[in-house]
C-alpha cells in the first residue's frame, strides 16, 4: 500500500474527527476506494473503536433512482437510525465513472435529496468528515495522469494542517468583527452581502480533508447584486457552466447559464432556501493550484471565493439570525485572481486574489 493512504487515514481518524476508544463509527467508501477504506478499518481498530462499513456506489444509486417513482422516495429511516447511534461518520468519495448518474432526472435528484435531508440533519450534528481518494475516473475528470492526480489529491491532504490553520485564522480575525462584505470581479460580479452577528469558521481539514478555507453564512435577505460563477460546476454528473444569479432581498430574481441551465433551475426549485445563499467562502490553500471539477478541492483554491445556495450551517450562524433552510448547498465558485477584490466594511483585504496579509498585495 502506498504510505501516502495510511497517512491519509491518520489524517482523518485523529486530526479530522479524533476517533477513541468505544467510539461507533460509520466508514462510507466505494469499492474504487478499497484501500482507503481498508486503512481507515486498521486505523479505527488500532484506537479501539467498532466500525460499520457502507458501500457508498454511484451506480448503484443511478439503478435505484431510475427505477423508483419520484413519488414513492421517502426518508430511510433505517439511515437515519443508523447515523442517530453513531459517533463518527466518515464518507469516502471516489468515482469508478464520474458520469454515472447524469441520465437521472434533475427533478427526480432535487426530490431525493429533499427525502434525504433528515438524516443529512442527524450527520451534521455527528463528528464526521468528508474525503477524496484518488480514483482514475476522477483523474480523468480532472484531466490528469493518475500518478499526477495522486500527487496532487495527496500533496493537498497530506500536510501541516496546524500551519494552515494559522494562516487562514487572519482572515477570520478579518470577517468575525465584520458587518457587510463586497465581491467584485471584472464587469461580471459585484455583489454586497451582510454578516453582521455571523460566525465565520477556519476550515483545517477537520469536517472537510482537504480544508483550506474560510467561511460564514449572509444574512439571509441581505444579498444584493449579480453574480457570473465563471468556474464550471460539475453536479449529479452534468456540468453547468457561466452560471449567473442576481439577487434583490437576498433571493434569486433571475438566472442563467451557458449550459444545463435546466439543472440549475431545478436546484433553485427544490425548495425556497435553495434560491438563497447559505454560505459565502474564501479559498485559501495554496497547494489546491488546478481547477478538477471536484468542488472539496476547487472551492479550497487561491483566488478564489465561492458562494452556496441553499443551507446554512448552524455553526455560521448567530443567536439573532435564523439559519438559511434548504435539503441543497450546491457551491459555486468566482476566479478572483484577474481584475477583482474583497472589500470588508469598505477596506480592500483582497486583490487579485493576493490577501493583504501576502506578500505582492497591491493596495
């Protein structure tokens, strides 16, 4: 096995979701990511904790879906119970065709997904942490060799998360005291948002391996403005691409995009949290370099910022705010790294995707 797996699930057990003994815990792996899956077993083990193993298969989801009525999906309690009496709750992405599930309806996905969100609830509230490992479907996806992709998969996770941690936390000393937030990027972006009372949190690689940003929730009707995500999203095995929002009172009026905006129209569909933002977030792991249509890594990116529709998480949000309610969160990311910048309470603190805590920031 290459040594690189084993650290990866150290990496996971003890820093991401700090595994002990007696601890239940849920591992979630395809098959394409056996290793990582065996590994993660070994390393539960060696803390005295009792595994569960879940194949988590794409194809296997596409069957279930083409096969059942839209109107017959209902919550798996079953999962749900299964989550309930759990600790810790680790799922492993990694596609053996990254385009398995793009002949599924987008009505029939929103739909699962609202059946789903009940037992998302329970998985958030666990201690768990989301991970890649480095198929050749993925490699492919992102245009890489699949030596080239595990370099880059691993170079992104395996590395010294208490720097980063430090390095990022300047940024939320920036956001926590902050009231209102501009993004501005060529003719295209230029959108104001409030975070008065908000909480902005470090992602180091704790509930997401690779971390590497900063993020927080606006203030739900206080979105203004228009928005070009001119980095592709690649969703439920379709990509949509120019995706372009505007927003008055915090809600989506208008939308577009170059392709699948189709797609794009059933996720704002799904429910009336999902025409709103939940999270505004800022790239900021330098390692993460290449775009791979992989938003746990894309939205990670320097010179980048990335918004969602749809949920809020709790933890962003203030004891005077209520929380953004939607069963999507579908990340979209700007490229901040040509005519652009973040303004925070009027002060530039980015441009062109240099920070004004880097060295080349140009005032």
């Amino acid at each position: 096995m290459d040594p690189r797996i084993r650290e990866h699930a150290e990496t996971v057990v003890d820093h991401s979701t700090d595994v002990e003994s007696g601890d239940n815990v849920v591992i979630s792996a395809p098959s394409v990511a056996e290793e990582l899956a065996v590994a993660l077993h070994e390393a539960v083990g060696d803390r005295g904790a009792t595994p569960v193993h879940l194949a988590n298969d794409g194809r296997a989801q596409r069957a279930y879906l083409r096969s059942i009525d839209a109107e017959n999906l209902s919550t798996p309690t079953h999962a749900e119970a299964l989550y309930e009496e759990s600790d810790v709750l680790i799922r492993v992405r990694a596609e053996a065709n990254a385009t398995e599930q793009s002949d599924v309806s987008p009505e029939k996905q929103a739909a699962h997904s609202k059946a789903r969100q009940p037992v998302q609830e329970v998985a958030l509230s666990k201690r768990w942490c989301l991970t890649q490992f480095p198929s050749q479907a993925n490699a492919q996806l992102a245009g890489m060799s699949t030596d080239g992709y595990e370099n880059f998969v691993w170079d992104a996770i395996n590395k010294d998360w208490a720097a980063q941690r430090e390095h990022q936390s300047r940024m939320v000393d920036i956001l926590n005291p902050a009231s209102e937030v501009r993004i501005k990027s060529g003719d295209t972006t230029d959108v104001t948002m409030s975070i008065d009372g908000m909480k902005t949190l470090n992602d180091y690689a704790e509930k997401n391996l690779p971390g590497g940003e900063v993020f927080t929730a606006p203030v739900v009707d206080s979105v203004e403005g228009e928005v070009l995500f001119d980095m592709p999203l690649y969703h439920q095995g379709r990509e949509i691409t120019d995706a372009h929002l505007v927003f008055e009172d915090g809600e989506v009026v208008e939308h577009a995009a170059a392709d699948n905006e189709g797609l794009l129209t059933e996720v704002l569909n799904t429910d009336p949290g999902a025409s709103r933002l939940g999270e505004l977030g800022i790239g900021m792991n330098r390692d993460i370099d290449t775009f791979t249509y992989n938003m746990l890594f894309d939205e990670k990116m320097g010179d980048t910022v990335h918004m969602a529709v749809g949920r809020a998480y709790d933890e962003c949000v203030g004891e005077e705010h209520e929380a953004n309610e939607s069963a999507v969160h579908v990340d979209m990311i700007v490229d901040m790294a040509e005519e652009s910048f973040i303004e925070v309470d009027g002060e530039t603190v980015q441009r062109n995707g240099t920070f004004r805590f880097e060295d080349g920031f140009e005032t």
